[in-house]
C-alpha cells in the first residue's frame, strides 16, 4: 500500500512540475534571485569593461588591449543573452518545487493579491514533500521486514528532517523577503537626490585681461561638468546598491534553502542503502 501510494503521488507531482515549469505566471515565484544578481554582477562588469575601453582608445585606438576589451565584451554580452533567455520550460523548476512551498508565508506577506499564480507551484511542493514523507515511511516499512532497525531509525528521522527543513525554510525566506524590503526601502531612500548643481555664472569684467578671464571661465566649467560626472557615477553606484541588495539577501535565502534540503536527503539515501543491503543479506 505504501509503495501504491508513493508511486502515485510521485507520478501526480511529476506533472505538476512540468506544469509549473511551462506555466508563465508561476515564474515570479521560482528561483530567479541568483540568476538576477548574476545578470546585475556582469552588466556592471561591462559597463567598466566599456569605459576602460573608451579610455585606451583614446590614448591608443589600434593597441592590443583594445582588441581584448572589445573581445571580453563580445563574449559578456553572449552571457547576458544566456542568462537572460528562456527556451519556453524553466528546468531548474523539474529539480524540485520544494524551494517554492518554502516561499508560501513570504508570498501571504507580500504578494498576496498574485496568491492565484502562485498555487500550482504551492500543490507542486506539497506533492513533493508528501513523495518525501511517503517514501520515509516506505523505506522504514521495508527496514522493518528486513529487521534493519538503523536503516528504520534513518527513515523514520530522514522524513521527519524532510518536512523539519521545509519549516525551517519558510522562516528562512520571510526573514530575508523582510530584510531585502528593508534593503530596498532604504535604498530608495538613499538615492534620492536633490537638484543637480547650475553651471557657475560668469561676468566678464570690463576693461581687464579677456583672454585670462575667458582661460577662468573655461577652469570654471570644466570643474563644473567634472562635478556632474562624479555625482552621476555616485547616483549610478546608488542605483547599483538599489537593485543588489535586496537581490543579495534573497540569494542568499535561496542558497540556504537548497542547502537545506539536500541535506535532508542524506538520511533516506542512507536508510535505502541499509534496506538494500539487509536485503541482499536475507537473499
């Protein structure tokens, strides 16, 4: 009855996960911090690929560095196209759903009113931990036949860590969904700015040297737009620190998660190797 029921669940959440992976509306609530950090690294990483680029061209436009810039930038825009494509199925999603059940408080939280595109990836986690604690149970029904009682204490705790990381993960996801809002608020904050500075007002004096004060208004302007381009690579640092660290926290939870759950396989990878073995000896 145990391997009916395990076989059946299994075969149901098989087809919710390639639901889910087909499934656009379902896509904001996978694993796509880490994928997008990723995105965020290597686009700052081009952009001063492409300013160091600017400056060796001016000072030498046919050298060998040049050719190499332009090359690592090829090659970076083809992993952005990479990263950044879909193929029409997410197959990160077939590995497990396990991280999305995970996700089930911080989407109550803060993404409630989208709750509707979240449930096949909610049933699909279900399904999985419900596999996970089926074949548990299986696995220490077998353990006891063979009268393995380390292979039925290792089953009996694989479930229980199973279902133990799935808690420990919901904890895991709204304190950092908590902490990347609180990231990105201030932020916010901090990038908003005041107005830029006017260009400085110059008054030719009448009667003096018009050459040197025509020399000092061009002093004067060229401090002036140096100024604007150091505030402008300071709100574009901002910026940056806007979108990566909220991102980090979340990457950071994901990593945590899938940590977590592989190391809840341990114990029934165990427990099945044992019931193997005892069984092997009663042949």
């Amino acid at each position: 009855g145990l391997a009916i029921a395990t076989t059946s669940v299994a075969a149901v959440h098989l087809i919710l996960a390639f639901v889910v992976a087909n499934n656009e509306r379902s896509a904001g609530f996978g694993s796509a911090s880490i994928p997008a950090l990723s995105m965020v690294n290597r686009e700052e990483r081009r952009q001063n690929l492409n300013k160091e680029m600017i400056k060796e061209m001016q000072s030498n436009p046919n050298g060998q560095r040049v050719k190499d810039l332009r090359a690592e930038l090829a090659d970076s825009g083809r992993d952005l196209s990479r990263i950044g494509g879909s193929d029409g199925m997410r197959w990160p999603d077939l590995a497990t759903a396990l991280p999305r059940l995970d996700s089930l408080v911080a989407v109550l939280a803060y993404s409630s009113r989208g709750f509707e595109y979240y449930l096949w990836s909610l049933f699909a986690g279900l399904f999985e931990l419900a596999r996970l604690v089926l074949l548990g149970l299986l696995l220490g029904a077998l353990a006891r036949a063979a009268k393995d009682h380390r292979a039925e204490d290792q089953a009996k705790f694989g479930w229980i860590a199973g279902s133990g990381a799935v808690g420990v993960g919901l904890l895991v996801v709204l304190l950092a969904a908590v902490m990347a809002k609180s990231a990105a608020e201030d932020a916010a904050r901090a990038i908003t700015a005041g107005p830029s500075t006017p260009p400085p007002s110059f008054q030719f004096a009448p009667g003096g040297n018009f050459q040197q004060q025509q020399a000092e208004h061009q002093r004067q302007m060229d401090d002036w737009r140096r100024q604007q381009q150091d505030e402008a690579e300071r709100a574009q640092q901002r910026f940056r620190s806007l979108v990566r660290a909220p991102l980090n926290y979340l990457s950071a939870a994901e990593l945590l998660v899938f940590a977590l759950h592989a190391g809840a396989l341990v114990l029934p990878a165990l427990a099945a190797f044992g019931v193997f073995r005892s069984m092997g000896r009663r042949r």
